[in-house]
C-alpha cells in the first residue's frame, strides 16, 4: 500500500503581546476562517456602499419630489390668485353689465315716452295738413297775392275732404260758388272749401269734423275746388302748409 499523506490544515498564529507587562497571548485562526472574516468585510463593504448609494439617491429624489410640491404649492397659490382676480373682474363686469342695461332700458323708456309725445302732439296737431281731395285731383294754379288760395280739379265720385280736426262755421254758397264750407280749427287756423260746380253735400253748419270726413261728393266732371287756408284770418300759401306737415 501506497503511504497515504495526510493533508495538513493551514492556520496562522496570532501573537498579542500586552504593552504594560509584556505578557502574551497567542490564537491560532485557520486559514478558512480568516477567508470568512475577509468575505464578511467585502460583505459588509459592499452592504454599506450600496446603502450609502440607496440612501444619498433615495434623499435626492426625496430633495426633487420636495422641490416639485414647493412649485407645485406655489403654482397652486399662483393659480388662485388668479381666480380670485378673475372673479373680482367678473364682478366688476356683471356690475358694469347691470350698469349698462339699467342705462339702455332707461334710454327705451325715455324713447318710448318721447315717441308717445310725439304722436300725442301729432294726434292733436291743430294744422290742417291733410290734402283737401281724395280723388285724382290735379293742382291747377298756385297760391299769390292776387288769388290767396290754391285751385284744384277734381272728377266725378271724388271727395272734397277736412285737411283737419275742427267744426263746421258756415255752410253756404254765392254767385260765384255752388257751395262754401268753412272749417275752423285750433290754433286760430280756418279752412275754406269753394266749389265752383254742384256737388252733393255731405256735411252741415256746426257739425264736428276730423281729419278725412267727406265734405262734398264731386257729380261731375272738370269740377273745380278753390281751396284756402287762414291763419289768424290771413290766408298763407297751403302748399306750405301741406308741405310742412304731410
């Protein structure tokens, strides 16, 4: 048989010496052991490195997410003043809105009542304004010094007509004219309608009349109307008149 060689376990010796009395004391520590303790170094090394890392990334981002909620407060704060300024203005705006439709209602009023006025001014209009004729009546001669009145031709079925509102003062006729109808109205205006031709009457002395009521019915032909307008008792152009008010 072959000599079987035992193999040796390698250890280190230890020496500590004591530094007051100088004593000894020797440990001895395998070699696998010390291989132990270098690994649990290296372990603890590796562990407390990694820690390390773990611990500085995990505070730098703890440092950013505290970074991001400070701006995040701040834009939050930023975002409500603005919404406290925007429903300032939108008060603002209601009031200046209220403001304006208070103004434009009261402007529509006062319009209305100025256009009430108005037509219950023309409503009462005291100048006889209307055209003497409702027919196809055609101006013959003007209004001049001379012949202080208007001439007028009018055809059969044609109505002489009020210009205005007003009573009747005289009803009547002369050598000249089959019939004179005198209307007074307010204002110190009078109206005179002379025609030269028959016609049939329609109306009568103190009779009330408004603007349009038929005075005379025209039965024939190339009948002529003088028509004249006083104020005052002196006569004015009626044209003017006519002009002015319609």
């Amino acid at each position: 048989m072959k000599n079987q060689r035992h193999k040796r376990k390698e250890s280190f010796s230890v020496l500590l010496i004591s530094n007051t009395d100088r004593s000894s004391r020797q440990f001895q520590i395998s070699y696998f052991t010390i291989r132990l303790l270098i690994f649990l170094l290296v372990f603890i090394c590796v562990a407390t490195g990694c820690m390390t890392y773990f611990t500085i990334t995990g505070y730098k981002k703890q440092k950013a997410v505290q970074t991001q909620l400070a701006s995040l407060e701040q834009l939050n704060q930023q975002l409500e003043a603005d919404k406290a300024a925007l429903m300032q203005d939108k008060l603002v705006l209601s009031t200046e809105n209220s403001s304006l439709s208070q103004q434009v209602e009261a402007l529509h009023t006062k319009e209305a009542e100025e256009a009430s006025e108005s037509e219950s001014e023309e409503e009462t209009e005291p100048v006889p304004s209307r055209y003497p004729s409702d027919g196809a009546g055609v101006l013959k001669s003007t209004y001049s010094e001379e012949q202080p009145y208007i001439a007028i031709s009018a055809y059969t079925d044609g109505n002489i007509v009020a210009a205005g509102d007003g009573t009747v003062i005289a009803v009547g006729s002369d050598d000249t004219y089959h019939h004179i109808i005198e209307v007074e109205h307010e204002g110190g205006y009078k109206t005179r309608y002379l025609c030269h031709q028959e016609a049939e009457l329609k109306t009568e002395e103190g009779a009330q009349v408004q603007s349009g009521d038929v005075l005379l019915t025209i039965k024939t032909d190339d009948s002529q109307l003088d028509y004249q307008v006083l104020l005052n008792d002196e006569p004015l152009d009626p044209l003017s008149v006519i002009d002015a008010k319609g």
